[in-house]
C-alpha cells in the first residue's frame, strides 16, 4: 500500500489517519523503528513532491 507523504515544518511526514474534523496523524518519515505521531490540522501542510519541494496545502 502505497503511503501519502506530506511536507510539515520543512520536513516529510507519512499520513497515519485523517480525522473528519481536518485535523491529520503523521508521523515523521526518517525515523523507521521509533516514531512518535503528531496530530496537525491539514492547512499546515504541503503536498510531498519527489524532488522534495512544497506545492499547494493538501486536502
């Protein structure tokens, strides 16, 4: 399954669940065996693009 990455802070995150609310989990990509989820409203994020370059706030 493929996963939805996603830019927060200047950094890729993995999309965990997203709420009805708009509020996201994501949890930060570089870090594979300990990771800790952050609960973010989807306004603050970027589209993850490969060359790692923020586009438009997802929804």
């Amino acid at each position: 399954m493929k996963q939805k990455r996603v830019l927060y802070n200047g950094k890729e995150y993995i999309v965990l669940f997203k709420y009805s609310s708009g509020y996201w989990e994501v949890r930060d990509a570089t870090k594979e065996r300990y990771f800790k989820a952050e609960l973010v409203h989807h306004s603050q994020l970027k589209e993850y693009t490969k060359e790692g370059i923020p586009t438009l706030s997802v929804t």
